[in-house]
C-alpha cells in the first residue's frame, strides 16, 4: 500500500482522498504502481487548482457575467464533489464558496450600477423632453432646428429604459419635434405668401418708378420717388431670387431722374451765381448814392437801378436775403429824405409847428417869471417844484423848435 498527506492507493488499487467528511473513493489504478496512481490523480487536483485560479483571475479583471461565473464555478465544483483527484479537496471548495461570494457582490454592484445608469438615462431623457418641448415653441427656426438634431443624436446615445417608459418618453419627444416641425412649416409657408405679395408689391413700384424717370417735373416727381421708397420699406422682402432685380430696376429709374435733375439744377445754380454776381454789383451801385444830398438826382438814379435788377433772374436762396437787404436799406434812405422833404415843404404842417413852439415858448416865459416871484417871497420848495416843472416844458420846446427847422424855420 502507498500513501501521502491527501490520498492512499490500498492493496487492491484502489485510490482514495482524504476530505473533512472521510476518506473518499477516487477510483480504481491497475495499470502501474500505487506511486504513479497517486502521482496522476494529484496531477488531476493540480489541473483543478490551476482551473479555479483562472476563473478567479477571469471574475476580478473581466466583465465575465455573473450568469456564465457561476455556470463555470459549478462545473469545476461537479468535478472537485465527485472526488476524481488527490489533494486538498476542501481547499478548493472553499476557494470556490470564495468565488461565488464575489461574484454575487459583482452581480450586486453591477445591478446597483445599471439601475444607476438607468436611472441617469431616465432623467438625461426627461430633460431632453423637456428641452424639446420648450424648442417646440421657439421662433428661433435655424437654431431650434439644429438643437433639435443634436437632441435626437445624444437620445440615440443613452440607454434604453424599461419598454413602457422609454416608450412614453420616445412620444412626447417625437411629438414636440413634430409640433416644431409643423410649425416651422407653417411659418415659411406664410412667410413665402408675405414675399409673393412683396413681390407684386414691387413689381407695380418698380413700374411706376420707371414712367417716371423721364420726368421734368421736378419737385413733384421728386416727393413721389420719396413715397415710392417709403412704400418700398414697408413692403418687406421679396423672394431672395427677385429682389436683387427688383431693387436694381427700382434704383435704377430713380438713379436716371435724379441725375436728369441734377443736372438741370446745376445748370441753375450756376445761372443763379451770375445773378448774384450782378445784383451785388448793383447793390453797389445804390449804395454810393448815400448820404442822399439830392433826392430828385438819387430817386431817379435808384429806380434806372431798382428796373436793371428787376430784369435780372433768381439768386441762390441763402444768398437773397443779404443782397435784397443791401437794396432795401437805400430804399429806406431815399425814402426817408422824400418824408423829411415833404414835412418841410408842407404849410399846415409848418403852421401847426409854429403854433405849439409858441404855446410852449409862452409857457416856459411864465413859469420863469413865478420861480423869479417865488424866490424873492423866499419860497424855496415852490420854486424849485416849478423849476423842475420848467425843466420838461423846456425839453419839448427844444424838440419843437428842431422839428421847424426841419420846416426851414
């Protein structure tokens, strides 16, 4: 009989392994010495350790499932339970019981992660709803639309969710993508309508703006073009492919008016700068007939001045006021020496100036004569009362008598 730590070979070559439970029949070695009967089934038991030392290594650095740990932990378990090898059999059952407990705790974690995960993914696609249903009702057409796109690629990349609420989830998101989409639809549909209608709009200022382009008169035509382009402004686009034209026509007529004009007006205004030259000439003119000292000599000479500027065409209007005032202000001299020529050769406008200088003459020679009285009686105040008195009588006799000189005296 042979014999070592784990097993025995008896006498009728039967090998046994000794266990925790009693020794236990391994099988039966008839082909050599109980040395090599021991020495195979101790190889068979270090098979075994080797097998459980890679699952081992399998469970703790791969992502084996659980379901195929366990399938694998059960197969080496039937092997080590029905005893064909020779070693520390309850060894390898604990190593195994071992395993199991990791796996279950990897089963566990797992579990825990992906409910997680799902519960992650559940309110990543809630608030992806949520975000697609407040872009639902955005104006925001470019903009909403890509987000939109970009919300469908980052659902596409979560995981799924149990079926029914996944499902759920899916239809409001689909729906409020289709509400956007509908909505989108609707709003270039009448925003096309808009431009169609701009478009006729146009059509008809454009043909206007062209019949008029030829026109000569100017500052009606002129306004008008401003309303054309007023309406133009509150007609809004037309379609991309007709609005270059339009406005081009559209530019184009006004663009031949106005130069039309502009050239009628600069030859206008340069007809005008000769103007102004000549009537500053004769403002010039007048001029030199002041101080007036001979009034028949000076009204007959302004009116040969006043008819050569009469003839004479418009001046610039910013330079009309200063030129015609220059005119007007020997105007006015002439005017004023015919006045002053007519008080002095008018008798009863003499007459009536001699009478009040002799009422005021007669008055001041009274009022002397009481301050004389009034001084020598030794009343001061009185006198002084009726001096100031004199004073202002005075002053209006000296007025009257200038204004009879102006009579010749």
């Amino acid at each position: 009989m042979s014999s070592d730590p784990w097993g025995r070979v008896d006498e009728t070559g039967t090998v046994y392994v000794r266990t925790a439970d009693g020794e236990q029949v391994v099988g039966s070695w008839q082909a050599g010495t109980p040395e090599e009967a021991l020495a195979y089934f101790e190889r068979k038991y270090e098979g075994l350790v080797v097998e459980i030392g890679l699952l081992e290594k399998r469970v703790k650095t791969t992502d084996l499932s659980a379901k195929d740990a366990m399938a694998a932990i059960d197969h080496i378990r039937h092997q080590v339970d029905e005893h064909h090898a020779v070693g520390d059999l309850d060894a390898l059952r604990k190593r195994l019981d071992t395993l199991v407990g990791t796996v279950e705790a990897r089963r566990e974690e797992r579990k825990a992660r992906k409910a997680k995960q799902t519960d992650e993914a559940r309110h990543a696609k809630e608030a992806l709803v949520a975000e697609a249903e407040e872009l639902a009702q955005s104006e925001q057409w470019r903009a909403a639309g890509e987000r939109l796109r970009a919300l469908v690629d980052t659902w596409k990349g979560l995981p799924r969710l149990d079926r029914k609420s996944d499902d759920e989830l899916w239809h409001r998101f689909s729906h409020a993508r289709s509400a956007f989409s509908k909505r989108r639809k609707a709003h270039f549909a009448s925003l096309d309508a808009q431009r169609e209608e701009a478009r006729k709009t146009k059509e008809r200022l454009v043909a206007e703006a062209e019949s008029l382009s030829g026109s000569t008169d100017w500052g009606v035509t002129a306004a008008r073009y401003r309303e054309l382009m007023a309406d133009w402004k509150a007609a809004g686009r037309a379609q991309r492919e007709h609005e270059d034209d339009l406005w081009n026509r559209f530019r184009g007529a006004q663009d031949v008016f106005f130069a039309a004009r502009s050239e009628v007006f600069a030859e206008r205004d340069a007809e005008q700068a000769e103007n102004l030259k000549l009537k500053e000439e004769l403002a010039g003119e007048a001029e030199k007939l002041l101080p007036v000292t001979d009034l028949k000599a000076a009204r007959a000479a302004f009116r040969s001045i006043n008819e050569r500027w009469e003839a004479i065409g418009h001046v610039p209007r910013d330079a009309r006021p200063k030129v015609e005032g220059r005119m007007h202000t020997v105007e006015r001299a002439i005017q004023e020496a015919e006045e002053a020529e007519w008080r002095r050769t008018n008798p009863e406008a003499r007459a009536r100036a001699a009478g009040l200088t002799g009422q005021l003459q007669d008055a001041v020679d009274k009022l002397r004569k009481q301050i004389d009285t009034a001084r020598a009686a030794g009343n001061d105040a009185k006198a002084d009362k009726l001096t100031r008195e004199l004073e202002g009588r005075q002053a209006l006799l000296d007025q009257a008598l200038k204004g009879l000189e102006e009579f010749g005296g």
